[in-house]
C-alpha cells in the first residue's frame, strides 16, 4: 500500500476506533470527551495544513474558528429566536434559516473567504513581522466579535444555536480533515511550500511564487477553523467571543507543539494526548474543588501542565513526537528493514 | 600558529568545505584563493568561530578550539574583518573602535594607547571620529573595521576580501596597510580575489575549488603554477 | 489654551508609558530579534509583587522597588525558561516558548492568588489631582511623565556612555560582528532581558496606579500597545520605540477626543489594522531602523 494513503487509513482508523469505544462504552461523558476530541482534531488539522507546510507561526487560526462559529449560528438559529437572541440583527438575515449541515459548510466557506480576502498581502512577510501581523489579525477578528452586536451579541454569550453535532458527524469531519491534509500535504502546492519551508531561494529557483502558495495553505487552513468552529458551535450550544480567543489558540497550538508541527500524524497525536491530559487534570481540578481544600476555586492548573509540557518538548524535541516522518512511512521503513533482516 | 585539518562546513544539504587542510605559521601572510562560491569564506568564518564545523579540526597554538565561540576566539587573539565590511552604521567611528577593545575595556590606558596607534595608522579615522560609521564611504569603513579589529590585540588576522568594491587608489592604501601590519609581526590569512597583489604580500598561498583545496604552495610557486585566470573562471 | 495643555497633558503621560513599555519590548527584539510574548506578563508580575507586598508594612518606596526587582527577576527567568534552551534552534520555537511561558505565568497567578482582581497598595500621591492654568489632571499623570523622562534620560545616557550600553547597542544591530569582537553574546542577552524587566517594573506601577487593581490578564494591553509602537518605530531602533510609542498615544487620545462612543469600541481593529497595512508596506516597521549592514 501507498505509504501516504497509509497513513491516512492508520489515522482515521484511530478516529474510527474512538467512536467504536466511546459507542461500546455508553458513557455520557465519554460521548462528550470525544466529542470534543473530533472538534479539535479538525482545528488542530487545519493548523498543521498550514503551519506544518509554510512553517510560519499562525495565530490567526482561531480567529477563523470564530468567524465560522458566528456565521452558522446566524444561518441555523430559528426565526423566533433570533429576536431573543439577537435583538439588534439585520432585518435581512431575521428570515434566514438553513440546515445546520449546510450550514456548517457554508461556515467554513465563510471562513475562507474571509481569509482570502485579508490575508494575500500578508503572505509575503516572514519572521517576526509574519507572526506579528497574524497576531494583529486575531485580535481585530476578536474585536471585531467583540463589538459588532447586530451580528454577534457584543460580548455577551449568544444562545439559542441549534444542536447537530454528534459524536458521529465530528468523527465523519475529523476523518475528512485528516485526508485532506495528507493530500495537500503531497499535493503539488504541499511539496513546493515545503520546500519553501527548508530553503526559500532554492523554492522561488523551482518556478514557486511562494506568497502565492502560502495564501492557498492558509485558506484552507481557515476553511477547516471555520468548519470547527461551526461543528463547535452546534455542540456547545451558545459561546461568547472569548472562546475564540488566546486560550483556546494556546490550547490548539499545544497540541500541534506536542504532536509535531510538521506531520499531520503529529497533529492527530498531539489532539488525542492534549486532550486526554486535559480531561485528566480537569477531573483532578474539579476533585480538589469538591473537597474544598482551598479558599478559592482550582484553576488554571491544567494550563499550567499543557505550558510546562509544550516548552520542555520544545527544548527536548524540538519537532514533537513526529517530527518528520507521517506513521505510513514509519511503518513502511520499518516493514522494509525486517524484510531485509530476514533475507 | 594557525592550523585547520580536513575541515567541512555545511549548510543544510550543502557542503559548502569538503575536507579542507592549511595552516599558517606564526608571522606569515596567508593568501586563500579561489572563485567565488570555493568555499574561502566558509573556512574563514569557521575559523573565527561564527560556522560550526561539521567535522575536522581548528587548532590555535596547540590548542584545539574547534567549536570554541566567537567571543572566545577573540579572547584567544583572532580577530576577524568580515567579507560584508559590518561597521555598526549607527554607532560613531569612536564607539566602534570602542567595541574592538571590548576584551581589554578595564586597561584604560592601554585602549588608549591602541586607539592612538591606530589613528596614526588612519588618520582619516580621526578627523571622522565622532560621525555614524554608517556614513564613511566604502575605503574608510574598510579602514575602519581593520582598525576596529586591530584593537582586540589579534594574535591572528583573519581577512576577508578587503579590496572588495573598492576604487584602486584606495585598495593600494589597504594593501599597504596590510604589509604595515605583517610587518610589526601579526599573522595574517587573507581572502581575495585580487590574486597579483595578494600573491605579492603573501608567503604562502591555498587555492579553493568547489570546496576543496585544489593547490597549495609558496606564493612564488602558486604565481608559476597555477593557471590563474582559469581559476577565476571556475575551471 | 486649556484645552491645548489638557490634551499635552494626557498625550505626554500616557505616550512616556507607552514608549516604556515599547522599549520593554524592543530591546530585547533588536537584539534577538525575537518577540517576547510573556513581556504583558512581567507588568502583571509587579503588580502582583505589589499586592503581596502589601501586608509586610513596609515603606511603600521600598514595595515598589521589591516590586520592580521581582519583575528584573522575571525578566531574567524568561530569558532561562524560555529563550536561552531554544534559542538556538528556530524562530517558531522561541516563539511558542514564550507563549507558552505567557499562559503558564498567568494561569499561575489564577491559581495561587486568584482570578478576582486584587488590590495594590497605593500612595495617596496616586490619587490627589492638580491644577495647572486652569486644567485639572491626577498628580499620577504628572508622576507618568516625570518617570518617563528620567527613566528614558538615564537610558539613553547608559546606552551611549558605557561600554556595556555601546556593546547592546551594536548588538541589536549586527549581533554576529559583536560577537566577533568578543562581546560576550549570554551577557548581552541577559542584560537586555534584566532590562526590559526594569523598563516593565516601572511602568507595571504607574500602570497599575491607574486602576489601583492587578488581575491575571492585565498585561494583554500593555503587550498590545507595545506591539503597535514597536511596529510603528521600526521594529529594531530603540529611539523609533521610543518615539512609536509618543505617535500611538497622540493617535488615542485624538481619537478618544473625537470618536463617537460606538465607534471608539472598535480601536483596537482600526489600531490593530494600522499595523497590518504599515507593515505590509514596510516589513521592517515605519521609521527606519538601523541598517542592519547584515546581507538578508
């Protein structure tokens, strides 16, 4: 077997087998936790399709997730809660309602777009001006969210959004997402921002207008934010702008630090650990809370850990955990040396 | 003084110094020759501490200083006059003088003195003392950064094309203050793409291709030997 | 007239702690050339120092300067926990690091003090206001100045007259030729980190003296404002931070005077996408730094 669609089939077999554990185990919570699980896999997924193959630091990320969280909650809420819920809208968009699977693809759509549009400039900026702007760039998104009530709410938490995400639809976009990232990852685009990524010069010799292929990255990068931001919303159920903010990009980042920027198998590990030591240390936290040890309530210590764990990977491994090679091509190297040691 | 054994430098996939072995005796002008793109600057800078040598050895005075660090080999008495001419543009000619003498900056007098010798050596660098280096024209920033150098008391000079784009009159003045310098004693190796004048000023003398040392001898007997011009033009 | 002077008035003291807490930032960028995203965090650390130091009874003098000397160390520690075991290794991996370091100290004070905002010990200097030719402004605007101008004087007096100040100043410049004249790269480094810590501590006080309270997020802003400045002042040069910083509180304050209430919500976009456009137009920031003299 192809050692890319190897890789592809192994990763989404792990999706697989969460859903069949989760499905066995019949737990609520555990519904919940994987649940999540997919969500972040998709953000982390999308991350990765760009900063894995341009190797520019985006912070920009989970200001798409928000763009895509908003626009399906604008297309999906009913008609007579949109008064409530949004007392300020556009007479225009009161009307509007629409599946809300369709509506989580037009969220990502959305989502492109809008990076499209703001981002071509930036894409020729490398080095501390790329990764300021992306910076600036979130937090307009943010104040954006923040302030544009007709649309948003203001700061206030938007409720009334529809239920549709199951464990099932976030594995089914989890999966979708891995297998688009391993093909734009060996996709032409893939190959030559790479290359980039290793030696500009040597790149833009091959004929790659790298600006160019950086932007395409990027928009596909938003178009998997904006799907989970949406898959999000319509799992959450009402979310203020803060979601879309510092944390949750310090969280998604973490889990691509860990896993390994570079691989979308380091994506789809980092998602799976993070998440898994987050739900430990939650469950420790809230523990703590309940014996009323303290004054105060226990937090903060879960992102204490995550930050601890993110910089000594950096210092000890800089790549994370797969820093390089995807698992297909793991297996295959290591299928191919036990082959030549029985010969 | 100097000597450097089967020397690689690369960068990423790239070797750009494939096993390179010289050395300079203490008081002798070494000329390092080659076309563009040879590898002379990789070895220089390798010696100075600013590459990491992907294998081989650097040795200064019987001492092994292979990954030793730039401000360590400054220490050690090896100062380097980069390729790039880098004065500091928006310190003053005094404040980059200054830097030079880092390494001694608690023996006052004797920066003094250092400070005083040099701009007898340049005076042009004193009538410009207190102006942006960034505002010399090119033959007094080169001036300036030999100068600058000189106040680190170097044992050994590490010189990278010195003449580089600059008007003849004044690469005949660098040369001489060149020969000034050996002549007080100081090693020196010297990259340059002006073969004749180098050759003239050197000892000995290492010609570069592709990364490699491709001949090596005394000045006198690379001038005979050696078809020059098809050097230059990368045969 | 008055209106003239008011308007002097809150563009000086709040342009000195702007152009503090950019020259924070920029020394430690001109030289590295590396952001330091935990910068927010050591205003946040002094003020927290503050807090605590509250209880002991001492001189209040002497809190703040216990204060300042705790962010010193803070800057000092992200130097050693963030920057220095990365360093060598890649842009992004500082860059996260230092995120990371961000997050951590937060999420610190949330947990061992607590996410309510905390109250500091304050003089009462801080709160008595003057009159000036008929304007009424808080003394602490004035204190603003005050400590902005000697603080930026004594600056720019050790940057040019020690050694010590020549060398970071060549540093941030062409960092490799200085260190091939033998200035030692880790004492630079930690300098310029001990210093942005300083630069932090004083203004984390004059800062806090605002609200007279710290909370975990309270340096968000002062990063923000930093970044703007520093990006309009030419990313490296330390008298462009400077002067970035002075040119950000004029635009403020003219638009806090002119902006209707609605669309003075949306400053951080339009400030924040200032930043975008100057630097797309200019990668290196709006006023020219040093020529790096370095091939890039």
């Amino acid at each position: 077997m192809n050692r890319h669609l190897l890789t592809a089939v192994l990763l989404s077999g792990l999706v697989v087998l969460l859903v069949v554990a989760t499905e066995a185990l019949g737990v609520r919570v555990f519904d919940r936790i994987a649940t999540n699980l997919c969500v972040s896999l998709v953000l982390v997924i999308g991350l990765q399709i760009f900063m894995g193959n341009s190797g520019i630091l985006s912070f920009a990320h989970i200001g798409f997730m928000g763009v895509g969280a908003y626009v399906s909650a604008l297309l999906t809420i009913p008609a007579q809660m949109k008064g409530m819920a949004l007392p300020d809208l556009y007479p225009i968009l009161q009307g509007i309602q629409v599946s809300p699977y369709l509506a989580i693809a037009l969220a990502g759509v959305a989502a492109a777009v809008v990076a499209a549009v703001m981002s071509y400039p930036l894409m020729r900026l490398s080095d501390a001006a790329a990764v300021i702007t992306s910076f600036a760039l979130l937090v307009v998104l943010h104040t954006v969210m923040t302030n544009w009530s007709n649309v948003t709410n203001g700061p206030r938490t938007l409720f009334g959004v529809p239920k549709a995400t199951d464990l099932l639809l976030a594995a089914g976009v989890a999966v979708a997402a891995i297998v688009g990232a391993v093909a734009f990852k060996e996709s032409r685009t893939g190959l030559l921002l790479r290359a980039s990524r290793d030696d500009e010069v040597a790149a833009a010799a091959l004929g790659a207008h790298i600006p160019h292929l950086r932007w395409r990255a990027f928009i596909v990068a938003a178009f998997f934010a904006g799907v989970g931001g949406a898959l999000w919303g319509h799992f959450v159920t009402s979310f203020s702008p803060n979601a879309f903010y510092l944390h949750q990009t310090f969280v998604i980042l973490g889990m691509l630090v860990i896993g390994g920027a570079n691989t979308v198998t380091g994506a789809v590990v980092g998602a799976f650990l993070v998440t898994g030591a987050f739900e430990s240390l939650r469950s420790v936290e809230a523990r703590l809370n309940d014996l009323k040890l303290f004054n105060d309530q226990v937090v903060g210590l879960t992102e204490i850990v995550l930050a601890l764990a993110m910089i000594a990977v950096l210092i000890l491994r800089p790549g994370g955990l797969f820093p390089s090679r995807e698992i297909g091509a793991v297996l295959a190297r290591a299928f191919a040396n036990k082959k030549k040691g029985a010969a | 003084m100097l000597e450097v054994k089967d020397l690689e430098v690369r960068y990423g996939a790239i070797r750009a110094v494939r096993g390179v072995s010289m050395k300079a005796e203490a008081g002798q002008l070494v000329a390092l020759l080659g076309a563009n793109g040879a590898g002379k600057s990789s070895t220089l800078m390798c010696v100075a501490g600013a590459l990491r040598a992907a294998a081989g050895s650097i040795r200064l005075m019987g001492e092994d200083v292979t990954s030793a660090r730039p401000e360590a080999m400054v220490r050690k008495g090896v100062a380097t006059v980069t390729e790039t001419r880098d004065v500091f543009p928006d310190l003053t000619v005094s404040e980059n003088l200054l830097l030079g003498s880092y390494v001694h900056r608690h023996d006052r007098a004797g920066v003094a003195a250092d400070r005083e010798r040099m701009l007898q050596l340049f005076p042009r660098l004193g009538e410009r003392a207190g102006q942006a280096a960034g505002t010399l024209s090119g033959g007094e920033q080169q001036m300036l950064v030999i100068a600058r150098a000189m106040m680190t008391r170097p044992k050994l000079l590490l010189l990278d094309e010195p003449s580089l784009g600059l008007a003849p009159a004044i690469v005949d003045q660098i040369f001489e203050m060149i020969r000034v310098l050996k002549s007080s004693g100081l090693t020196i190796v010297l990259v340059e793409q002006n073969v004749s004048k180098a050759l003239q000023l050197a000892d000995t003398a290492y010609v570069m291709r592709l990364g490699r040392i491709a001949a090596a001898g005394t000045a006198a007997e690379i001038a005979a030997t050696t078809d020059l011009g098809a050097l230059y033009l990368g045969g | 007239m008055t209106f003239a002077l008011q308007f002097l008035i809150d563009v000086l003291s709040l342009g000195g702690a702007y152009a503090l807490m950019a020259l924070g930032l920029v020394i430690v960028y001109g030289i590295l050339r590396l952001v330091n995203f935990a910068y927010g965090e050591l205003i946040m650390v002094t003020g927290y120092a503050l807090f605590l130091a509250g209880g002991t009874g001492l001189p209040w003098l002497v809190m703040a300067a216990m204060a300042i000397l705790v962010a010193v160390a803070t800057g000092i520690l992200t130097e050693y926990v963030a920057f220095r075991p990365v360093r060598a290794k890649s842009v992004t991996a500082v860059l996260i690091t230092s995120f990371a370091f961000s997050t951590l100290l937060q999420n610190a004070a949330l947990l061992f003090i607590s996410p309510r905002p905390r109250n500091v010990p304050l003089p009462p200097i801080f709160s008595q206001t003057v009159e000036i030719a008929g304007v009424v402004t808080p003394m602490r605007n004035l204190l603003t100045i005050a400590a902005a101008a000697i603080l930026l004087a004594v600056f720019a007096f050790l940057m040019r007259r020690t050694v010590l100040g020549v060398a970071m100043r060549a540093a941030a410049s062409n960092f490799t030729m200085a260190r091939m004249l033998g200035v030692p790269a880790n004492l630079v480094i930690t300098s310029a980190f001990a210093i942005s810590g300083l630069l932090a501590g004083v203004v984390g006080i004059l800062w806090i003296g605002r609200i007279g309270t710290v909370v975990p997020g309270i340096g968000m802003e002062p990063l923000l404002v930093a970044f703007i400045a520093t990006v309009i002042g030419g990313m490296r040069s330390l008298s462009g931070a400077v002067l970035g910083g002075f040119l950000l509180a004029f635009i403020d304050t003219t638009l806090n005077y002119t902006l209707a209430q609605d669309l003075l919500k949306f400053r951080d976009a339009f400030t924040f996408g200032l930043v975008i456009l100057i630097l797309l137009w200019r990668p290196q920031g709006l006023l020219k730094g040093p020529a790096t003299g370095q091939r890039t």
